[in-house]
RNA sequence: GCCCCCAUCGUCUAGUGGCCCAGGACGAAGCCCUCUCAAGGCUUAAACCGGGAUUCGAAUUCCCGUGGGGGCACCA
C-alpha cells in the first residue's frame, strides 16, 4: 500500500544551538520523505531579526549533516521552491498579505505597542483573558488607506471569526475544537515589514507544496489560528502532525538550556554540536530520539535506512517523552559494536589525535577489535587505549602490588614473568598465555595476582584491554622494558 | 486566571474490546562466563492515575475528577 510521496519541512529558527528536539522533528520528516520517495527540505525561519544568532544556520546545517539527515532543498543546496531563507522571502508574503486584505481576512492595524500594553494591562486587571480588542478591525478600508498613505506605520493582523467553532484535525490526536471567541487577531505582518510565524510558515509551506507538517506539540495553541489562515486562502491543508515534547530527564518540566549546561558537566548535551565532542555517534544519537515520541513493534536497535523501513507517522506517540540519557550510551554502545574495524578506527582516531598522541594507523587496527566492546563513547578510546600510542607508561606503584601480597613478592612475580617472557622469540598471545598459566599453576597463586601485576607494569593501569593481545600488540621489547621498570619500583617501595 | 494537549513498570514504549493475572528495551538486582573492565547468556523485582458509565467482557470506548505538559507577544 504504498502512499503519495510526501515533501516534508523541518523549519528552525537561528535563534541559538541546535537542540535534540529539531534534530527529532528533521528525523521524522526525513523518514517520511524517504519512506514515501518524497523529498525533505530545510526551511530557516529567521523573521526575528532581533533574535536571529549569527553562526546559527550553519550549526544547523552543520548539525543534519552530522546526523546524516541530508535534505533535498535547502539554503546551501537550492530547489525549485526557493528561496529558502524567509528573509529571502519578503515580496512573496507582502503579495499572500494583500490578498488576505483583499479578501477581508486581515485588515491593518495601527495600534501602537503602548496601546496595546495598556489594552493588556486593563484586561489583566479585569481579571479578562489578554487579546487585541479589535479597533482597528472596525476601520474602513478607506479610512485605513488614507492613513497608510499618510505614512502611519501599521501592521496586518488576522480577521479571525468571532463566532462558530474552529475544528482543525491533528494527525495524531484527532480533531481538536476551539471556540472562535477564544482565538485572536493576531498579527500576520509586523512594522518592520516581515512576516510572523503564523503568516510565514503557512505561506512557506503551501508555496513548498509541503503535505504533512510534523512540529512541536508547542504550536498546539495556535494551532486553530493556522487552519484559519490557510482555510481563508482557500489552500488545501497538509496532514498536521504534532509531536510530543522532551522532557528534563526528571520529567518534570520541558528540556531548557540551562539542562543542558548542568548535563555537560557529566559528559552529556541536549544540544547536536556536542555530540561528536562527547563521542557519540549519529547512529546512537538518531536511534536515540527516534525512539523517544515513535514506538517500533519488533527492534530497538536500528540503522536509519531500517528506521526508513519501519517508519508510519502512525506509530508516533502524542504524550510528552522525558529524555533518558542512559538510553543515549545503551544506543552509543551498542552501534559502535556494529561498526566494521576500519570504520570504528577512523572514528576513534581524532579522540587520540586530539590528545596529542601520535598513531600508528597499523596499531590502531589491531587494537579495536579490543576495544570496540568496551567503548560506551568514541572518547572513551583514551583511557583504555591511550598507552598504545606512548613510549612509557607510568604506573602508581601502588597499583603494582598483588592483592594479599605485599611489594617485595609481587617484585618476585614480576621477575619470575620477566624471565619467561624474555624466553620466548616473540610475545604473541599464543606464546605467551600457556607458560604464563603454567606458572600461576605451580606458583599457587591465582591469575589475578600475576596477571594484574602484568597489566599495570605494561600498561600503567588497572583496568585494560584483555593482557595478552595487549601486551602482543605494545611489542616484546616494550613490554619487556616495561616490566622491568616495574620491578624497579616495586623494589623501592 | 483562561484555552488546549497528554496519562501502561523509575524511564522510553507495545497494546486499537476477549490472544494481557499486560510484552519489549534502558536502568536496577542476582547468577553464569572470566586475567581487569566490558561484552555475552540466564533469572528476578517493577506499571494499566482514581471514580463512575457502556458491555457477557475494558489497559483498550464515554463522562467526571486528579496529576503532568504546553500556550495565552509586532518570538518562533
């Protein structure tokens, strides 16, 4: 039962760093698009020129890049329906506006911001819900021409019904009724001369041909003003679909940016740019929110493309998700298992680099199959890795010591197995492990004793990949200098 | 204050009137494996917000509460 191509938006605005719940929204659409054989396209909403930050687009850009959710039409990529910058869009909304006018949908208003904060403060104090108390909406359009020719500066606000009932209908959650008397006029084209929100993303979506809007559940409140305006254009509405919002991870509360200023701090952001720093993946990442707002039947873990399979805006939840971000590691993880060697070892290589350490591409080959499991992010490469790429390791004395046995015996040991390894050609895993065994057997004592002296002596710490393939890896001449530096401090101690 | 939306384990969710004494995943606990740390395997605890109604039968439909969330700008 294959459906109508759907050409689907995500629209943000520039207004600060890319945050987890655009990146969900640009996910949804682009399975949409994908699934349908549609298109996806990046529309920026800039009309705030005020809050407009600069850097922004690009971050956003930048950030579905990352996410490897590449759309079909976008400022830096052009399209057909272009341009797709609303500042890019001025004439084409003056031209919607006018004819809105025309039609007697929307009228100019020239109320001046104190008014209308006294109109409000009145109302307030009426205990009346605040709302534009229609003064200009009793105009003559010749009085309102005149005064527009006379250079008094205006705005464009909505005729919106007074009576009846507004039934607009959510994909998700059916059809949503809204008294007229309750709804607004509100303003369509501000004095600056750009178009608000309301005006814009219906007149953008409609030009675009876009046929299934998915946006925050935050627009729910004007939700019944959009169909309105769409409605007195006489355009066939998109399929509406309102999603869930993030909750803080308590649940209590929408996700806010100070959230994600106290989440850095333990190594987590809400917000894309970070992601790639904190070492995680785009896969973990988009498996992550795909799953927070979108219940899959059978799997969890999945590829894009499998999400593109399994993708109906059907199965979207409409109930607010707070975010988990112990899910965001499970995801991390469990995808980078998936990585072939090579990929993986091209992904980790920077986290070292950018510690300064130089790598051997060779040796970092053969040290992800050693890793890869115990990565829970790509950074955490360095603290178990980071010694391959050394000439020396430092290990705390401390560390050298045996369980239940004290320096002077675990010098021994260290001695002992100094001995055996410097007898053998070469330290290989299959050389090394069997008289290494042989010698806990006779020496009664048990492998963590010896093999954790080992660890810390070649390795210079604790925890570590498994010794062997380790130690095979650092190389018999290393390892062997390694272990005797061991000694040394442990005969010091 | 007014309007709108939502409501299944701690969290994300499956469930569209009988298949549900509610399934999966994360997290938690325990066991197995084990050279550390992981990974893996097995097991356990853990939920239908409350009350009415409809029905032979309700997590699933309706109503009322309650709780949570969002919105009430010349911001998006």
């Amino acid at each position: 039962m294959s459906i109508k191509p759907a050409r689907t938006r995500v629209a943000p605005s520039p207004t600060g760093h890319m945050h987890l719940a655009t990146a969900r929204v640009a996910l949804y659409d682009y399975l949409l698009a994908r699934k349908t054989g549609g298109q996806f396209i990046l529309r920026i909403e800039d009309t705030d020129v005020s809050r407009t930050v600069p850097g922004a687009e690009q971050e956003i850009m930048d950030g579905l890049r990352w996410l490897e959710l590449n759309y079909d039409e976008g400022p830096d990529v052009g399209g057909a329906f272009g341009p797709y910058r609303q500042t890019d869009r001025r004439e084409i909304y003056h031209v919607h506006v006018n004819t809105l006018v025309d039609k007697g949908h929307a009228y100019p208003c020239f109320c001046t911001p104190a008014r209308l904060e006294a109109v409000r403060q009145e109302q307030q104090k009426r205990k009346e819900n605040p709302h534009y108390d229609g003064t200009c909406r009793l105009l003559s359009p010749d009085e309102a021409a005149r005064r527009i020719a006379s250079g008094e500066k205006y705005i464009i606000r909505f005729k919106m019904p007074r009576e009846g009932t507004t039934i607009a209908k959510d994909h998700l959650r059916g059809e949503i009724l809204t008294e007229n008397k309750q709804l607004n006029d509100q303003v369509l084209l501000k004095s600056d001369g750009l178009p608000t929100y309301h005006l814009a993303a219906m007149v953008d979506d409609h030009e675009m041909g876009i046929t299934h809007v998915l946006r925050g559940s935050e627009w729910l409140g004007t939700f019944p003003l959009h169909v309105n305006i769409v409605r007195a254009f006489g355009w066939e509405e998109p399929v509406w679909v309102h999603l869930s919002v993030f909750l803080k991870p308590s649940g209590k509360g929408k996700l806010s940016k100070r959230d994600s200023t106290l989440a850095m701090t333990d190594g987590y952001s809400v917000f894309i740019k970070d992601m790639n720093e904190l070492g995680f993946t785009p896969e973990g990442v988009n498996n992550w929110i795909a799953l927070m707002g979108w219940g899959v039947a059978d799997e969890d873990v999945l590829s894009v493309d499998e999400m593109v399979d399994r993708f109906s805006i059907d199965g979207l939840t409409p109930s607010p998700a707070a975010i988990n971000f112990q899910k965001l590691d499970h995801f991390n993880a469990t995808h980078i298992r998936l990585f072939t060697t090579e990929d993986l070892a091209a992904r980790i290589k920077p986290y070292f680099t950018r510690e300064g350490l130089r790598v051997d591409d060779n040796v970092l080959l053969r040290i992800v199959p050693l890793l890869r499991e115990r990565l829970v992010t790509l950074d955490d490469c360095l603290s178990f890795g980071s010694f391959f790429f050394k000439e020396d390791v430092s290990p705390n004395p401390e560390d050298l010591v045996a369980k239940g046995l004290d320096a002077t015996q675990s010098a021994a040991i260290a001695q002992r197995a100094f001995e055996i390894l410097s007898g053998q050609p070469a330290i290989s895993h299959e050389q090394c492990e069997p008289p290494l065994r042989a010698y806990v057997e006779e020496s009664g004592l048990n492998a963590n004793q010896v093999f954790g002296i080992l660890r810390v002596a070649t390795t210079g710490q604790k925890v570590s990949p498994p010794l062997f393939e380790s130690m095979e890896i650092i190389g018999r001449e290393k390892c062997l200098a390694r272990i005797k530096n061991a000694i040394e401090l442990l005969k010091k101690m």
